[in-house]
C-alpha cells in the first residue's frame, strides 16, 4: 500500500500516538494517587488516637484521625440551614466533647443501651470556632443555677479546643489526593477516548484512499507551493484543503460551496475564531481554529481564508440569512 512520504503528515500521525501515551500518563497517574492516598487512609486509621489523648497533647491536635467511644446519646445544639449535618455534644465514660456528624450518624447513636455498648467513632479534629463555643455553652448553661453555669474561660477545660467531625474520616491529604486521582482518571479517560477515535478516524480516512490519489496529495504536500499550519494542523496545497485536526480529511477547493467565520466567547471575551466551510453535499467542516487572536495569529488567520477565497471564486462568504439561503439552494441544485 502507497505510504505518505511528507514530514508533516508523519508529524502529525505522530502527534496522534503521542496524544494517545500522554492519556495513559494521565490515567496511571490518577491510580497511583489512588493507590497512595489509600494506603495513607489506611496508616491514618491504623496510628488513629483516642480524642481526648489528642486534646492532652501539645502537638498539632488540627487534621488528625481520632477515634471516640460515646457512651451518652448526643445532644443537638447547632443547626445549620440546608444541611443535614449537626453540632452535638457527646461523651465518653469520662469527659464531654463536640462532635459534628449527620442524622444517620446520631440515629446509630441515639439508643437507650449505648451506656452498656458504646459505640466507637473516627473522625478528623479540627478546631471550635468562637461562635460553636458560644452556642455551646448557651445549651450547657440552659437550666443550670448561675454558679453552675460555664464561662467562655471553662470552655477548653471541659470541651477542648477541637471537635471531631465524624462526617469525614480522612485526613486532608488523602481527600486532596482522592479528589486528584479522579480528576486524573475522568481526563485521561476522556482524553484517550478522544484520541483514540481521531486516530482511528486518521487512519480510516488514509487506508479509503486510491493509491494515486495518496500519491497526488504527497506530492501537492511536498510542492514549494504548498502551506502547512502546524498550529492549526492545515495543509493548502494546490487543488485541496488538508485538515488533521481530529481527522484526515481532505477537501477540494472546488467541492467549497460556502465559508464563514465562527467567534467563540467566554465571559463576552473573544477566545477563539474558526473558519467553517460547506461542501457540495451539505457538510461543514471546521478547518481552522485559532485560540485568542494575537496580531501574528490574525495574519495567518487571514491567510488561510484569503487563499482558499483565491483557489475558488465562487465561494459564498459569510454568515447570513442570505448566504445560507443561497448555500442550500446550491445543495438542492446539486
């Protein structure tokens, strides 16, 4: 079978497999922060300390996984709007404690022999903010005579400084990794299904080729008359258009009926334009995108377009009521 011989074409059949390895990159890279994170869950649960050890110490006591056994049905003392999570006031065997967990968590916990069987929890500490200490307080004091009430001075003796939230059980590092390692794995994946379907695409569109006509179009590739867009993946040879990007897909001058410009813009800014051509049997084909229009972008911009415009004057330019109009009657005509 007839191969192409021109180096850009190669280039670009390159590119293709190299897109195709960077996905996998992608995708190994998401595993292996899986993996780690999961062993760094696993260390976390095995080097987890009793709450109260952690409150005692004089280490950072934020961010670490610490375990409780309650022994006294939580009691609820701050309600957030719209969410389904709760502060509570728990207890061991011992001290009291403030806990953060949802309503699934305190009906576990919620049961009249939890005195008899207490219930063991893990969680991540983390540190009471002024206005919890407040509300907390305010629910402690709510019955008690004034010389039995707590003061915001007693808090961290009786409560400590930190609360365990039951509703997450890793540490930081291990959720910033999980959240990383499926972001690697959703783009790679989508990546390499993309990839995979242009090359497929590529090499299907080159092995419907008659082996004369691969030969012409190497030979037009490989003219001196010929130019290549490396940026926008476009060859304009002598009597065809030569799009690689997300396909080979060859176009001849002739069979364009109707060409006009597309403007993409994200927040009313200017982010890329595109030349879009319509073909004979009422195919449009996206053959040149250029990302943020710089003065260099612009003039090859405008060189793709004036070039095309040169090879066929017929060609409908720009995009109206009246062009579209004319294009289809063009097609129907056909």
């Amino acid at each position: 079978m007839k191969k192409f011989t021109n180096v850009n074409i190669l280039q670009e059949m390159k590119r293709l497999n190299k897109n195709i390895v960077i996905a996998f990159v992608l995708i190994v890279v998401g595993i292996a922060l899986g993996v780690w994170s999961y062993f760094i869950i696993q260390e976390a649960y095995n080097t987890a300390k009793p709450l109260n050890d952690i409150i005692m110490s004089e280490e950072d006591q934020e961010y670490k996984v610490a375990t409780l056994n309650i022994q006294r049905k939580p009691f609820q003392f701050a309600i957030q709007d719209g969410n389904p999570n709760s502060y509570y006031i728990v207890m061991d065997d011992t001290y009291m404690y403030i806990a953060y967990m949802s309503e699934y968590d305190y009906t576990l916990l919620n049961k009249e022999d939890i005195k008899e069987n207490p219930v063991q929890v893990k969680g991540i500490t983390k540190l009471i903010s002024q206005e919890i200490k407040e509300l907390a307080l305010e629910a402690y004091n709510e019955g008690l005579e004034e010389e039995e009430q707590l003061t915001m001075a007693d808090f961290d003796s009786y409560f400590g400084n930190i609360y365990l939230d039951i509703t997450q059980e890793d540490s930081e590092i291990a959720i910033f990794q999980t959240i990383g390692s499926m972001l690697f794995l959703l783009l790679g994946t989508i990546l390499l299904i993309v990839f995979v379907v242009q090359k497929i695409h590529f090499n299907t569109n080159i092995k419907k080729m008659e082996e004369d006509f691969i030969e012409k179009l190497d030979e037009e590739m490989n003219s001196s008359n010929a130019f290549y867009y490396k940026n926008t993946h476009l060859y304009l040879t002598e009597n065809y258009i030569i799009n690689f990007s997300g396909m080979f897909k060859v176009i001849s001058y002739k069979d364009v009926i109707w060409m006009y410009s597309m403007v993409y813009r994200t927040n009313g800014i200017k982010t890329k334009q595109s030349i879009k051509v319509m073909t004979k049997n009422g195919k449009t084909y996206e053959i040149a995108a250029i990302d943020v229009l710089t003065k260099a972008k612009k003039e090859i911009y405008d060189e793709i377009w004036n070039t095309i415009i040169s090879k066929n004057n017929n060609i409908i330019l720009g995009y109206t009521k009246e062009a579209s109009q004319e294009a289809k009657a063009l097609i129907e005509k056909n």
